[in-house]
C-alpha cells in the first residue's frame, strides 16, 4: 500500500486516525447485511491503521486538542493494528454468532458500529492534546465496551457489564476529580482557561506546579485510570467482562483498552516525574503491580472458564508492566514497552483461538476442552504457542522483556526481584498446568473441523516470534527514545 | 603369574587340612583340591536348558579378571614387571568385575536359589567394595602411592607402626573374609541351598566350568592373603632391583607366610559360627567404619 | 463584596456536605430521593453562585442541567422505579448509622487535612471548594458501599458527581465543564436507564445487588 | 570459521524441524529427518575435534545483529565449548543412527520429528552462546523443545504430568540463571560474557551468584533436591530422546556450571567446593540408592543418571577447591577427571536407553518384573548392554572405571587442603563416591540379571525378537566409544587438557609420550593405570584358560533342567524378583527409603495367594515439593473467594484503596 495515496488526502492523517473510524461508525449504524457490514468493518479498521503508520512518516505539529509524540504513536500504531486483525477475526467469529442465533442482525448493525466507536474513543483518548479531552474519550470508550459487554443479552453478559460500569464509572469519577486538581495546580502557573489542561504546556512548566496537589492528583488518577488498567485492587470488572463478551471484544480489551489507561497513568507520572518536589510515582506503580502480579498468579490456579483464565493472566502482565514503568530507567522501561507490545499482539492472538475452541467445542468450561491438539492440530497448538509465548518462554518476544526486567531488577532491588520471580513461577505453573489439560489428553468434545480464519492468529505469532529473535534497529531507537521520556 | 596359579589351590588344601585337624577329623590330604580340578575337568557339562552363551563363557572371564589380580599383587618381590599397569584401587575393581559376572551367572538360569546369592552376594560387595577403597586410601595416603609395589617398598623401608594402620588391617582382614566366602559371612562347605552365598551362584555349574570357577576362588584367596602380607608384613620380600639371587629367601618367606596366614583364618574360622545374613552388613559396616576412620585420622594429622 | 462572595461560595459547599451526611442517614428509599433532590438544588446553587461570582455565564448552563436533570427528573423517575419494584419500604444498610457516621466524619477530616495541606496558598476560595467537593465524593462513595440496593447506590453516585461538578466549578475558568458535566449527566441517565434496559425487574425479583451478584460468572 | 559452521548447521537444524512439520507424515519421513539430523551433527562434531586437537587455545567468536538489540547475538567457540560440542554430537549423532530405526516405530511422528532437530539445536546453541540473552534463550529453548518430546505421548496421564513437572523445574532454574545474569551484568546490563568476565565485583557478590547458578544449572542437571522431575520426564520421552536427555543435556547443565563457575565468575573462595561436594556426593549415593529400588527400566536408569551427574559434581567440587587453594596440579587432575565422566556418562547412559528402548519396542514392556530371558531372543542387544552395565559399574578395562580411578588419585591428593572444612568433607565425598560406585554396580547386576537373564516372566517377552539393524549399529558404535576410551585413555586425557588449561590454569602431564599409553595423574610411584595392558592380559588368560581347558579337559556338553532342589515347579514365577533382589539392600538402608512393605499372609488352607506390597516414594518430594504445591492451592482456595464478591464489595475494595492512598499523602512529609 503505497502511502503516498493516503497523505494526498485531503486531511491530515492525524485527523483521518479519528475521521475514518467516526465516519465507519456512522455508517455501520445505517447500513444493514452483516456481510456488507463485517467487510466495511474490517476495511475502515485497515484504512485507520494506514492512517496511523503515516503519522510515523510525517509527524504533524501539536495541535491544541490533539498531538502526536513518540509516546502515543507507539500505542496508536499498536492499537490500530491489533484494531486491524481483530476486526479481521471478528468476521468470521461474528459470522458463526450470526449462525448459531446468539446475534441478531440488529445486535449486529449495533455491534459493529461500537467497534468503530470504540477504535474512535481510543484513538482519540491517545491523541488527545488536552487531559480533558483524554478523560471524556476513555470514558466514551468505557461506556461502548459496557454496551458490547452486555450484548449477549444473557444473565452473566448484564450481570458482567453492570459491575464494569458501575466500578467503571467510579473509576472515571476519581479519575476526572485527579484531571480537576492537576488543573487547580496549573493554573497558578500556566494561567486560567484551555493552556493549563493542554498537555504540551503543563509537561513544560510542570516543575513549577504545587507538589502536593500533584501528589493528591495522582493518587485519583492512578486509582481511576488503574480501575481500567485493570491492577489488582480494582480490577473486578475485568474478569467477567472479557469472559461473558463476545470474544472480538474480549481480544480488543486486552489488546487496546487496557493499553489506553495505562497510558493515561504514563502520562500523569511523567508529569510528576518532572516535578522534582514531588513524591515519587514510582514506588506507588511497582506496588500495586506487584499486588496484581501475585493476585493474579493464585487467582489463576481456581479457574473454571478458559476466557476467564486468559483474563486474569491479562491482569498478570499489567502488572507486571505496570511494575516496570515503576521501576524506572531505561532497561526496565524499554522492557515495560516491549511486554506491553508483545503482550497485546499475544494476548489477542489467544483470545482469537479461544473464541474459535470456544465455538468449536460449544464451551468455555476448561475441564470440557481436552486433547486439542489431536482434536484440532492447527488451532491446538496455535494455543499452545500463544500461551507458551504468554508465559514467557522463549524464543517469543515476552522472555525478551521479562528477562530486562528481572535482571536489571534485580540488579537494582534484589528485594524487588524476589516477589516479582515469584509470582512469575506462580503465574507459569497455572498456565501451564491448564495448558497441559486443554491441548493435551484424550480429545472430547465435538472434533468437526473448524472453518476459521487463522491469519490474525498467527499473524499475530509470527510478529511475536520474529520479536524475540530481533527487533528491528528504528523500533529499539524509537523505544529507547520514549523510554527515556518515562524517565 | 604361574606361581600363583599353582599355589592357590595348595593353599586351599593347606586350610582344608588344618580345619579338618582342628576338628578332630582326619581331613583330605593336601594335594585333594588339585585332584579335584582335575576330576571336574574331565567330567562332562550338565547345562540347564535355557543357559545362556553368557553362562558359558562367564567362568573365563571370571578367573581370567582374578588371574590378572591376583599377578598384580608382588608375591615374592616388589620389582614385578607390570606392576604399573594396574595399582591397589584397580585391583580392586578387577575383583569387582569378576563378582559382578558371578553374580549375573547366578541369576542366568533363573532358579531362586541363584539370585539369593547373586543378590546377597551384590549386598555384601556393596559394602565390602567401599571398605576396601577406604582401606586403600589409608594406605595409599601412608605410603603416598597406590603402586603396590611402592607401597611394599615404603613399607619395607621406614616401617611404622601407626593407628590408621591398625584400623585398615583389621579392616582388611574383615573384608578378605567376606570376599572369599568364609565363615562368618559365608560357610564354603555348606550343602544347604538357602545358607549359601557364592555355592548358590555356582550351583548350576559343573564339570570343566565349575573346575575354573573353583580355580577362581582359590585364586582369590590366596590373593588376599598375600594381599595382606605384602601389605602390612613385607618383611623378606625381595625390594626394588634385587638381584635373582635375592629371590630365593624371598620365596620362601613367602611361602612361610602364607602357611600363618592360612592358619589364622582357620583358627578364626573355627573359633566362631556363622552370622544371620542381615548382621552381615553391620559386620562389613564396621569394616568400612574403620577405614573411613583410618582415612580422616591421616587427613587430619597431615595438617600436624 | 469579596469576604461576602466568599461566606457564600464556602456556605453552598459546607451545605452541600452537610446534605451529603443527610444522605447517610437516611432508612427511608423515599427519603433518600428527597435528600437527594436537595443536594442536587444545592449544586445547583453553588454553581450558580459560581457563575455569578467568577462571572462565567457558562456555567450557568451546568447549574440548570443540575437543577432540571438531577434535582427534578431523576429523582421522579427513581420514584417510579421504586414503587415500580415495590422496594420502598427500607433499604438494608451494611453496619449501623453510627459507626457509618462516624466514618464519615473521619472522611471529611481527612479530605480536610489532605486539601488544606496540599492546596495552601491557592485562593481560598478555591481551597474550601475543593476540600468539600472532595469530602462530597468520599461521602458519596460511602454511601454507595454501604447500601445493598441499587437504587441507593445510584443516589451515592450521583452525589459523588455532584461532589464533582462542585469541584469542576470550583476550579476558576476550567475549560469544558459544561461538556463533563454533559457528559456525566449522560452517564447517570446510562445507569438509569440500565436499570429498565437490563430488565431487571424482569429478569430479577428484586434490583438488590446482591441478586445480580448471584450470577456472577463462575458458579462456586 | 569453527562458529560459523555451527550456526549454519544449527541452522540447518532448525530447518529440518520446519521440514519435519511438513514431511512428517511421509513414507520416508522419518529417515529423511533424521539422516539430515545426522549429516548436521557430524559436521559440528568434526569442526569441534578438529578445534579442539588444531588449534585449541584460541577462541573465535562472530557477532550477529539479532537477540538483544544493543548487544547482539554473540557466539564463541573455545576449547570447553569445543568438548561439550563433541559430546553432545556425538550423542546426537547415535542417537539418530538408532533413531532410523527405532523411529519406525513412533506412533506419532508428528509429535516427535518436529521437536527432535530442534531440541538438538537448542543444545548447540547454548554451548556457543557468548552473552547471557541468547545463553537464556538457547537454554530455555532447549527445555522447551524437550518438553514437547516428553509430552509427546500426550495420552498418558503420567506424561502429561510428567511434561508439567519438568517444564516447571526447567523455568525454576531459568528463572534462578537470570538473576545470576542479573547479578553478573549488574545494573549497566552488560550482558556480554566478554564484560562478564573483565567486570570488577563486590566480594559478597560471586557467592550469591554460585549458589542461583547451582539452583538454575543443578534443577537441569538434576542436582538432589532439584532431581525430582528427572526420574519422570526422562522415561517419558520416546527412547532415544531419553538417551539424548539423560546422556547428553544433563551434560549441557554441567556445561553451563562450568562456564560460569570456572570461567566468568573469576577466582573461586574455598566454600564453594564445600558446597558443591556435599551437593554432588548426596546426589550420588541417593540417586543410585533409588535407582536400585526402581521396577521402570527407564526410570532406573533415569535414577542412575541422577548418580553420575552426582559424581561429576564431586568432581568439579574437588577442582573448585584444589584451585581456590592454587594446587593446580591437583585441580587439573579433578577437572580432567570430571570432564572425563561427562564424556563416559554421556557414552554409556545413551547405549543403555537405546538397550531399553530396544527391550521396549521388542515386549512392549518397561516393567522389568515382567521382563526376563531377553539375552535368547536379542543377544546382540543383551551383548551391548552388558557392555554398558559394565562400564557404568566402573568396571576395568572400560571407561567408567577410569574417570573413577581418576577421581580417586585426585581424593588422595586432597590432604594437603588447608581448611578443616574441607579436610573432612574430601574423604566423606570419597566414601560416598565408593559405596556410589558398588551400588551401581548391584543396581546393574539387577537391571541387567532381571532383564535379560532367567526365563520369560511374562508372554511379551516370551514373544520378543531381536531389533533392527539401525538400532543395534546405535549401540553398538557407543560401544565401541565406551571400550575405546577404556583403552586409550591417555589421548582422551591429552584432549581434555587444552579445555583444562583453559580454566584451572595448568593441566594433568602429556599421557601420550608415555610407554605402553599408560595413564599417570601425577608420577608413576604415586599410581598408574594402563587400561590396554590390563585389557590385553584378561584376553591373554582368558584365551590361555579356554585353550588349556579344551585342550586337556573333556568338551562333553549335555542339557539338563536346571537343579530345582527336589522341588519341581517350572513356573517361571519361581524366579527371584526385581523386588527381592533389592529387598537386602532396601532392609539395609531402611531409614533412606521409608519404604512401606505390606504383607498380608493368608492363614493356612485359605486359597488367597499371599501379596507383599512396597510402596517407594522420593522423599525429597515429600520434603520439599509437597508442602509447597499444598501451600499454593490452599492461598489460592483462600484467594479465589474474591472472584465472588458483591459488587458493593468491590466497591469497599476501591474506596479503601483511595482512603489509605490519601492517608499515605496526608501524611506525607
């Protein structure tokens, strides 16, 4: 795809990154077929993802309300593309809804217009110029994913997506009281009105800012954003809501959603780190990391469901990123990118199998899926490679990041280290105790084969692989660059 | 080498008759035991039907390791040719070798009788096999060599009497004891199948097999018992370099010793029973007990 | 004027606190709404108040949205709801009233302590906005964990956005209130309307939380 | 040169393993797979001898820009990656030879081919890897592929289980090499073994490392307590994936110690042999102790595996302390000797578990209480493993005795340690590796007796037939590895020496000048060995003997039933057990094993056959894995009520989360 065509556009990528997908959405309401639809869906997703990789090409100036910087466009690119394939997945998911009657058209027209809205929220949550802007965007796309919770319409779907919302809204309640009070400490020194909730301007002149009030902010922000992030404390939403959605919406709040938030939290702590007096967000992100990792270790040994399972350990690696990002430095912080990179393409990679063994098998519950392997070789171990990869083994792209940040870890604060490689070990042994029972065994369940569309999933392997071998030289620059800007 | 092969089954004789004597019995004369050969190796070979070609060949190999053991302890005199080819710790090992082909000739046939021997056989080793290397560093550590012959010539030249000595001789002994099947380990005139050790391994045997196995053992004996002499009593051995002429009294020192040794195992042997087999392992323990013993007590007081 | 504009602005906020305990204490579902409506005209005033005091016209949009939207049409509609699901006759608190009090009284000391430590030398006015509004959203958060019913626990949310609203106004010349004020109202309609799109009249005997919590995911 | 030509073939390795995902399920398959595996391995192999005898000392090392970006992949072959090179191709190499025949009868191809070259590349990769990221990678990669060797059976519950419990070691021990890394590149992360090496440390600093590098290489290596997961993983693979397991990627963790015991960690303090000697002699005795007890031909020789990987730590441990005392002679003669066992063991153990996988493929039995009389229907087969059971009974003139004798020579120089530490551990390790060395010996009279001897316990191996030629050329090539090097030991100590030098500093004396290539540690009045000669005089007297007996002794020769002391019952059942067989040595050591015998003896004139029961269990598990598993499922019973809150609680959770974050900033200074 030549992307001459597409800067010859008549608006600027930047703009097109939110314009394609606000357009899609509007269409997708009105055209009926699901067909039509899917496909429309998947090329708006492309078209959004081409959008963003020429936003690498010619970066434009910072607008007001929105800006491009080494920081989002790595989340951008990133989200657009896992955007990209699950829209590609969802197709032919949706496609077997559509067949079983778990969907109705109408869900239908509903289901792919929220996706649009969604790419659209987040996108906008990540180019936004204007923490305002970024708090009503994460909250929009909050309230989509609420609503394709719920779409299955069954008792644990609504259950499900009550509990996301009511703890979601909590969470956006403290998290726009922590934007208030950052912008209450901006003012006296940037001046009232749009400048002091710009963030080009409050990054610059944060030095300045009331330490204390920042310190207050940040507790609300890392608790509000955190509830989406999804860290141990306040993650209750997050199990249920990727194992009652439909499985597309599963994969893209693994891959993107929780990205969005923890970028949010980034930025905060960039803002305090440049405040010298204040307290250090540090130690406060590598705790609840921590918290989550462990948490989340246990919690994945009693688990019944296989979505279930593949969300805890979502809240795992958010942790574990998390934690990184808490570290600090270079090495921890190149790590904490990279896992979160990788993380996203592996985790929606397993989630695009288990939507397909899910539909194969007619369940979620671990102890009816056996012997996949021999059931279905391709998909069985498909499976097995992403949660081996999931895991952290190598040659895949995680054991890469895992292994820069233990070492320089430990390295660092040996007493750090020590938690965190436990709760790795914890969190293996039940990966790979339930892997063990789902592709290996004696198969049952229904073996018919299973017309799926495999490119997303080891499209998404494949980069994952080849990561772990080598990244190639202007993607380390680019990271070593934004790991700098952490800090 | 010769020598020894015609020495040993004398010196079987030689025990038998003394035994007998101290029983009060009139006892085989002295030359039986080369009879017996003899007799055997002309009687034809009875095989069990499923005998294996291992079960065959097995008794070559058995007194062929055992010769080469025992050519490698100095009789007479330390200057023996290839004593360098093989020192205290593989001499051991080449007796291992051969009670190991025992021990699997035991169980060849599959009758029960030959794997209670080739496994008490194997119990008894396991414990007598470390004994015996403790021993041999307690020696090797005196004398710093474990070249026999050196160790003759050391100790010929500054003998001294030492605690770890003691310990590694009474060690010795115990073991020799065990290996050659004697009472109280072992009673090699037993006719009882369930009391037997090493006849139970043999008892599928005959004819010119067992005429070698026999051999073997006989060997064996005599083995130790020079062992022991040459070691802790190599008054008389003819040292390093002499001249022929020096073999001679050498010779008959040797001769001399072996018939006190001979003598006192009988004496020790008639003068107590047989133990149950379970108190045997205490018994080789104390053995192996005594040359760890012997082994640390030099380790330590090498720092003095 | 200025001491005055202050004693006003201070006044409203303290009023709206007091309301927020008001809310505590409340057994009674009807009560509760009615309490409810009242903290609602009371942001409504402050905001105004705001508006007038910073002459910012804008915000007196928020004010009306606040007046119209969540003093008057929300607690009619909860009514409905109420008696619709027949659950007016009280609502099951988790612990006494004391012990809840109590806590409260200590939220409001602790945002206190942490406001006035943190935003010392900002204009008072400012300050004390700032350090209710934050009392205003603990309450609120209060009161939603230790009610067992949904209704209630919608009231405790939208005081703690009230709680939110207050401090946004607070906040001199913030940008885009109106839009998160909007924006909020939104989602409080969301939650209404919850209620009825999830159907949980049908699908449940009662909105208790705790019957929606009986199907959670994994059955144990 | 020599690195480029081990990337390529490793390259060519993991290619084959894509091929194999391909061919796997053709006719011919399976022998393309492995001849090209074969082709790979002798060329690796060839480069490495030719290395290590040309031109030893240097060491060539080649960059490439993938791995860790800012450093790179780097590799180094040097004299010790050069042996280890040539060990494990060699074991490569065998190992498919059997496996072309052996492979024929895999039920599942697809699970085995596609795993194989890569296991065997992931092998290679670690010896040449230079910095601790592709170290890691290679090391992992390689416990991974193994573990979808060992899964490979995947319908078998016990290896499934099996598969779990090692891949769970296996990261356990990653996990523990990574913080050493992490210790070692410090917090710069230089991950580079070259600035490994040159970088200055705190002194407290390389104990830590040694103690995470022994968890992490000895829970591969199986190391007690980290063994328990190598008696069931090992069986569990398809035979000759065992071999390769047990011969040669315990030697891969060997490898892996020594590199960075002996080479990147610097000067070693006197402790360390301390620990290091009370860890392998342990290994040692219980890992042969168990072995005896075993009724699994594959997991006995698993145990035994566990032994000598015991006896090569000894090793290491006495070199560990002769150099931090700077007696290099002697230290170079305990390496010498520990190198030495790693290259027999890998012989050896790799010719056993091909004879087990023959055995297996001809009754279709692992259970040797069901075995017996094999030596009739397979006596080529029997041939060879009674050749192996020699020699890893440390018998002359094979090679399992020489390393042995070496390690002797090398006990008895240990007087002369100063630290009392040490002045009592050398003679206990001494002792333990005697008893080690006799129990094996008992324990391979047993395996070797109940198997292949006496009469056919059960109608499988009644029925058993001799294996394919492939097979036994496997076995017998190891074989000849086995006498050759019992033969000739001065030029594989000669070999030996430049990785030697390498690494202690000085080397054993050339053994090839001397007369009759006989072997001399130190001087020939303190001791020598000339395994030819002694091999040469045991031909001569058995030839003498035979020749004698025939030439004057009687050759009649007549069958007869066996001698069944008046007693007639040719029930093959009458044979002495496995079980019995042990059962002095089990009383013995009763308080080792706890082993539960239950007899339950009818009363007389009731029909009941009586039943004596053993159960045998690993105490270490008992000890140290039980209670841990037991641990985590109860904190996660006791979490896992978290998944089932109200929402209000959840609610609780947040705000207390918020209060005591704000108290956190209220009382901040």
């Amino acid at each position: 795809m030549n992307l001459g065509f597409l800067s010859s556009l008549p608006f600027q990528p930047v703009t097109a990154v939110l314009v394609i997908p606000g357009t899609a959405a509007i269409l997708l309401m009105l055209l009926p077929g699901y067909r039509l639809t899917a496909r429309l869906n998947v090329i708006a997703a492309l078209l959004t993802f081409f959008a963003a990789l020429t936003l690498l090409v010619e970066r434009p100036p910072h607008g007001v309300y929105l800006f491009v910087d080494d920081l989002n466009i790595v989340f951008v690119v990133l989200g657009t593309f896992v955007g990209f394939t699950t829209s590609a997945f969802s197709a032919s998911y949706i496609g077997h809804e559509i067949e079983i009657g778990r969907l109705t058209p109408t869900n239908l027209r509903f289901y792919h217009a929220m996706y649009q809205v969604l790419m659209f929220s987040m996108n906008l949550a990540l180019l936004a110029n204007n923490i305002g802007l970024m708090w009503v965007a994460i909250e929009f796309a909050t309230l989509t994913t609420v609503l394709m919770v719920g779409i299955y319409r069954t008792h644990e779907a609504l259950e499900a997506a009550w509990k996301y919302f009511i703890l979601g809204s909590v969470g956006i309640a403290l998290a726009l009281f922590g934007t208030i009070l950052v912008y209450m400490a901006a003012r006296p020194v940037i001046g009232e009105g749009q400048d002091a909730m710009v963030w080009t301007a409050l990054i610059e002149r944060a030095r300045d800012f009331k330490s204390e009030l920042l310190n207050v902010a940040f507790v609300f922000l890392m608790l509000g954003y955190g509830t989406k992030v999804g860290l141990a404390p306040l993650h209750a939403w997050l199990p249920d809501a990727h194992a009652e959605g439909p499985t597309p919406i599963s994969a893209v709040l693994s891959g993107l959603l929780l990205n969005v938030a923890l970028y949010a939290v980034l930025r905060f702590k960039m803002l305090l780190a440049a405040n010298p007096a204040a307290i250090a967000p540090g130690p406060l992100m590598a705790t609840l990391g921590l918290v989550s990792l462990l948490f989340a270790g246990f919690m994945l040994y009693r688990r019944r469901d296989i979505k279930r399972l593949f969300a805890y350990s979502s809240i795992e690696h958010m942790g574990i990123i998390t934690f990184a990002f808490g570290m600090g430095g270079p090495l921890a912080n190149f790590a904490g990118l990279l896992h979160m990179t990788m993380h996203s393409l592996t985790k929606s990679a397993i989630f695009f199998a288990v939507g397909h063994i899910a539909q194969v098998k007619g369940t979620q519950k671990l102890s009816d899926i056996r012997g996949l392997t021999e059931s279905h070789p391709v998909l069985g171990w498909g499976l097995v490679l992403g949660v081996v990869a999931i895991a952290g083994l190598p040659p895949l792209g995680i054991f890469m990041s895992e292994f820069l940040l233990v070492s320089s870890t430990f390295a660092r604060a040996p007493l750090l280290a020590i938690p965190l490689v436990f709760g790795l070990l914890v969190a293996f042994g039940a990966l790979m105790l339930r892997l063990t029972d789902v592709a290996f065994g004696k198969p049952t369940g229904s073996m018919a084969a299973v017309e799926a569309s495999y490119i997303p999933l080891f499209a998404h392997l494949l980069l994952v692989l080849s990561a772990g071998f080598y990244l190639p030289g202007p993607l380390v620059v680019w990271f070593q660059n934004v790991a700098r800007l952490l800090g | 080498m010769v020598l020894v092969l015609i020495l040993a089954p004398l010196l079987l004789g030689f025990t038998r008759k003394v035994k007998a004597r101290m029983l009060r019995r009139q006892g085989p004369p002295l030359l039986q035991p080369y009879r017996d050969l003899l007799r055997l190796s002309r009687k034809e070979v009875v095989l069990a039907e499923n005998a294996s070609w291992l079960f065959r060949s097995a008794p070559y190999m058995i007194f062929a390791t055992t010769w080469v053991a025992a050519a490698l302890v100095p009789t007479f005199a330390t200057g023996l040719h290839f004593s360098w080819t093989a020192d205290l710790i593989a001499i051991t090992a080449l007796l291992g070798s051969a009670r190991l082909f025992l021990a699997l000739v035991g169980m060849d046939v599959g009758t029960s009788f030959g794997g209670i021997g080739s496994s008490r056989e194997m119990m008894f080793a396991s414990l007598a096999e470390p004994a015996m290397i403790m021993i041999v560093f307690t020696v090797a550590l005196v004398a710093g060599s474990t070249q026999l012959s050196y160790v003759a010539n050391f100790m010929l030249t500054h003998a001294s009497l030492r605690v770890s000595l003691g310990m590694a001789l009474i060690a010795l002994i115990i073991v020799a004891l065990a290996e050659n099947a004697r009472i109280p380990v072992d009673n090699p005139a037993t006719h009882l199948e369930l009391t037997m050790v090493h006849e139970a391994m043999v008892l599928e045997y005959s004819g010119r097999h067992l005429a070698v196995i026999e051999m073997a053992s006989a060997l064996k004996l005599l083995l130790y018992i020079s062992l022991i002499v040459c070691i802790f009593f190599p008054w008389g051995i003819a040292p390093l370099g002499a001249a022929p002429s020096a073999y001679l009294p050498g010779l008959a020192t040797y001769l001399g010793k072996l018939m006190v040794g001979g003598f006192l195992l009988v004496l020790f042997e008639t003068s107590i029973a047989k133990m149950r087999v379970f108190r045997v392992p205490e018994f080789l323990g104390t053995a192996l007990m005594l040359g760890l013993l012997g082994t640390l007590l030099l380790f330590v007081s090498r720092s003095f | 004027m200025a001491r005055s504009v202050l004693d006003i602005a201070h006044m409203l906020a303290g009023g709206l606190v007091l309301v927020s305990f008001m809310l505590l204490y409340q057994v009674r579902m009807f009560g509760l709404l009615n309490v409810f409506a009242l903290h609602a005209l009371v942001l409504s005033l402050s905001v105004a108040w705001q508006a007038f005091s910073q002459n910012a016209p804008h915000l007196y949009i928020t004010a009306t949205i606040a007046l119209v939207l969540k003093a008057i049409i929300i607690p009619v509609a909860l009514h409905r709801v109420v008696l619709k699901l027949g659950i007016h006759r009280s609502i099951e608190t988790v612990g006494g009233i004391g012990p809840t009090m109590l806590a409260g009284m200590g939220l409001v000391a602790l945002s206190m302590v942490v406001m006035l430590r943190a935003a010392a030398e900002a204009d008072p006015l400012a300050r004390e906005d700032l350090a209710f509004a934050l009392s205003v959203v603990l309450l609120g958060l209060l009161v939603m964990v230790t009610r067992r019913n949904a209704v209630s626990q919608i009231v405790g949310f939208m005081s703690l956005e009230n709680g939110l609203i207050l401090a946004a106004t607070g906040a001199k010349g913030m940008p885009l209130v109106v839009e998160i004020s909007v924006a909020f109202s939104v989602l409080v309609a969301f939650i209404v309307i919850g209620v009825f799109l999830f159907r949980i009249r049908e699908r449940f005997d009662t909105v208790d939380v705790q019957a929606l919590d009986d199907f959670r995911g994994e059955r144990r | 040169m020599a690195v480029n030509s081990t990337l390529v073939c490793i390259a060519v390795l993991l290619a084959t393993s894509m091929l194999a995902i391909i061919v796997h399920k053709a006719r011919l398959g399976t022998r393309i797979i492995y001849v090209c595996v074969i082709a790979a391995c002798l060329i690796i192999l060839g480069v490495a001898v030719f290395r290590l005898l040309g031109s030893p000392g240097s060491a060539a090392t080649v960059t490439l820009p993938i791995g860790l970006p800012w450093i790179g992949a780097r590799f180094r072959v040097d004299a010790l990656t050069a042996f280890f090179q040539i060990v494990i191709n060699l074991g490569g190499t065998a190992a498919s030879l059997y496996a072309l025949g052996y492979g024929e009868h895999e039920e599942a191809p697809g699970r085995v081919l596609p795993f194989y070259p890569a296991f065997l590349a992931g092998m290679n990769l670690v010896l040449v890897a230079d910095d601790a990221f592709s170290y890691l990678i290679a090391w992992e990669f390689m416990s991974l592929s193994s573990w979808a060797l060992v899964v490979a059976h995947h319908r078998d519950g016990e290896n499934t289980r099996a598969g779990y419990i090692y891949i769970l070691m296996a990261s356990f021990g990653t996990l523990a090499l990574l913080l050493a890394f992490g210790l070692l590149a410090g917090p710069g992360g230089s991950y580079g073994f070259g600035e490994i090496r040159s970088a200055q440390r705190a002194d407290w600093l390389p104990g830590l490392v040694l103690i995470l590098v022994l968890i992490g290489t000895g829970s591969k290596a199986g190391l007690a307590p980290l063994h328990v997961w190598l008696p069931l993983a090992h069986p569990a693979a398809p035979s000759h994936v065992s071999a390769l397991m047990s011969g040669v990627m315990t030697k891969v963790a060997v490898y892996g110690f020594i590199r960075i015991a002996f080479d990147l960690l610097g000067p070693p303090a006197w402790w360390w042999s301390i620990v290091v000697l009370a860890l392998g002699s342990a290994t040692a005795v219980l890992g042969v102790l168990f072995a005896i007890l075993q009724r699994d031909l594959k997991r006995l020789l698993a145990y035994s595996t566990v032994e000598n990987v015991g006896i090569i730590f000894i090793g290491l441990g006495l070199a560990l302390a002769f150099k931090a005392n700077g007696m290099t002679a002697a230290s170079a003669l305990a390496f010498t000797a520990a190198l030495f066992h790693v290259l027999n063991h890998s012989f050896f153990k790799s010719l056993l578990f091909f004879g087990s996988g023959a055995v297996l493929t001809a009754t279709g039995e692992r259970d040797i209480e069901k075995l017996g009389g094999l030596i009739h229907p397979m006596p080529q087969t029997a041939f060879a493993f009674l050749g192996g059971c020699l020699a890893i009974s440390a018998l002359p003139p094979l090679n399992g005795f020489v390393s042995e004798w070496l390690l002797f020579q090398a006990i008895l120089l240990s007087p002369d340690l100063p630290q009392w530490g040490l002045k009592l551990m050398v003679p206990a390790a001494g002792a333990m590796l005697a008893l080690g060395a006799a129990l094996s010996a008992a324990c391979f009279v047993r395996c070797f007796g109940i198997t292949f001897l006496g009469r056919p316990r059960s109608s499988e191996a009644a029925a058993a037939r001799e294996t394919d030629s492939f097979s036994r050329s496997g076995m017998f090539l190891l074989l000849a590895a086995c006498l050759l090097a019992g033969l000739l030991p001065g030029l594989v100590i000669d070999a030996i020496a430049p990785v030697v030098q390498a690494h202690i500093g000085g080397r054993m004396p050339a053994q090839a000048a001397i007369a009759w290539l006989s072997i001399v540690p130190i001087a020939e009045s303190r001791s020598s060995y000339n395994g030819l000669l002694v091999f040469l005089f045991i031909g001569l007297s058995t030839i003498f003997a035979v020749q004698i007996i025939h030439r004057f002794a009687s050759n009649a020769l007549r069958r007869g039933p066996a001698w069944d002391c008046g007693f007639p019952n040719s029930d093959p059942a009458t044979q002495y057990t496995a079980d019995s067989f042990a059962q002095p040595v089990r009383r013995v050591f009763s308080d080792v094993f706890q082993a539960r015998e239950t007899v339950d003896m009818p009363a007389p004139g009731d029909p009941r056959p009586a039943r004596l029961d053993i159960k045998l269990r690993d105490l270490i598990w008992d000890a140290f894995y039980a209670p841990i598993g037991r641990w985590i499922a109860y904190a996660a019973e006791k979490l896992n009520h978290l998944q089932f809150l109200t929402i209000r609680r959840y609610l609780s959770l947040v705000f207390g989360a918020l209060v005591a974050l704000l108290l956190m900033v209220a009382i901040w200074p």
